[in-house]
C-alpha cells in the first residue's frame, strides 16, 4: 500500500501548525503512547468506541489520527481476520509505534496522510464501513466539514465514531476546568500553545463543531460522557 507523504522539501521551509504538529507527535511518541494506553479509563472509552461502530467480522473500519495505535487492536478484534483495519496518521513517529503494536495483525494498514483529505478510498479501492476519530477533532482547523467529509467517505449507513476532550459542563465538576485548562496548554502542540486564543476555548469550540457535524450527518446511536465529563463519545449511522 502507497501513502500520500506531505511534501518534505516545503515541511523545512515553512513551519505550518501541522508541521509543527507532526514534530511534536513524533518527538513525544513514546510519551504519548503511555498515556494514551494507561490514563485512568482510557481503556474503556476506546472498547467503548469500538463497540458503537457496530463493526461485523469482514468490515473495514479507518482510524483517522490513529496516533500509536491504542485503538487498532480493539478494532482488528471486531472486524476478524478476514476485515481490513486502516490507520491514519501524518506524523511518522506515532505510526512507527503503531506499526511495532499491529506487527502481528496482518489485516491492519498503516498510511501516513492528512486525515482531513484521507486517500483511504483509493488506496482500498472500495468504501470503509465505518470511520473512527478519538482525541483529534480538536487538531483541525474546520471540523465540521471533515466529519462532513468522512460521512461522505463511509455513505449512508456507514457508521461514525467521535471521541474528544474538552472543559467539562458537568456543574459538580466544573471547579477542576481550570486545571484542565492548564493542562491543554502544557500538553498542546507548541504552535496552539503561543496563539493568542485560549487553547481550551479553541478545543471547546472545535468538539462543538465536530459532534454537531456528527449529528446533522447521522442518526445519533450513542451519546456519552466520560471523565467527570471532559471526554465525549458520540457515534451515529450515516442517512
Ligand atoms: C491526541 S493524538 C490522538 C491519537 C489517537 N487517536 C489516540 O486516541 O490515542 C492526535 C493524533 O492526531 C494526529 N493528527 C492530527 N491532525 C492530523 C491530520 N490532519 N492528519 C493526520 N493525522 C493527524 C497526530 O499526529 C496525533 O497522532
């Protein structure tokens, strides 16, 4: 399988906050990759995601921002052996991880591209059943219209799963959001981290856009809230 690279000569002239992006989750991988796998509860918002795609054994099911891989394996559980799991990420360094987690699934793919203009179609050369997205909406300039874009991949009754963070509305637990706050701005990615809007505002707008792009596309199947109320699992079947 080829992958769209983004193009290496104008990644050095130009600092782009995707760019910056890409070098930040390639730096910090391995980090990363703890946390995504070990934070407190973690493990049961992913099962729970994969569970609300409703995968059948033989689907194909695409993670966009698939990062280290935390969610791929309960994904390659769900479709079997004869389904395809595709992993999208641009960041070099997070694939890397994901590769050694998936070394022993033979029907997971791995492709570095942007996930707001996926390959994935083409490079399967059919139409995924199902997209995943957990803790990336909030990395995307208009996340409306990728979610748009990935219900237009998937079709209608193909199925979508969003998962984000964001400051929690719950009122018993809204005291700790400036902690939350100050940890969006020391885990963000340096370009969000000096603009002069909040970060945490940016995320809190982004997730609205995303799971309300979510909901005009589909019919809502699952809505729950995680974490105090930080983290949003929302899934739905394309109309
Ligand atoms: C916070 S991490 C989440 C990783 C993974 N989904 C998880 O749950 O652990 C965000 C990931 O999205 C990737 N990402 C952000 N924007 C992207 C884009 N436009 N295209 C592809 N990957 C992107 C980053 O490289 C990073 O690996």
């Amino acid at each position: 399988m080829t992958a769209e690279q983004p193009d290496s000569r104008s990644r050095s002239r130009s600092r782009s906050p995707s760019s910056v992006a890409q070098s930040f989750y390639t730096r910090w991988a391995t980090l990363y990759d703890a946390l995504a796998r070990r934070a407190p509860g973690v493990g049961s918002v992913r099962t729970e995601a994969a569970d609300a795609l409703a995968l059948s054994p033989g689907e194909t099911v695409v993670e966009m921002g698939c990062g280290t891989g935390a969610n791929l394996p309960y994904l390659a559980e769900r479709v079997g052996p004869e389904g395809t799991v595709v992993g999208v990420d641009f960041s070099p360094g997070v694939l890397d991880v994901a590769r050694e987690r998936t070394r022993e699934y033979p029907n997971v793919h791995l492709v570095r591209a942007d996930a707001t203009r996926p390959p994935v179609a083409r490079e399967l050369a059919e139409s995924p059943d199902a997209v995943l997205a957990t803790f990336v909406s909030g990395m995307f300039d208009d996340p409306a219209a990728v979610v748009s874009s990935w219900a237009d991949l998937v079709g209608p009754g193909g199925r979508l799963c969003l998962v984000d963070l964001a400051e929690t509305t719950d009122p018993r637990w809204r005291p700790l959001n400036p902690a939350f706050r100050a940890l969006v701005r020391v885990t963000a990615p340096p370009g969000s981290r000096t603009m002069r809007a909040s970060p945490t505002k940016m995320l809190n707008r982004r997730l609205v856009a995303a799971h309300r792009a979510l909901e005009s596309r589909c019919r809502v199947t699952h809505e729950t809230t995680h974490a105090l109320g930080f983290a949003r699992v929302r899934a739905g079947a394309v109309e």
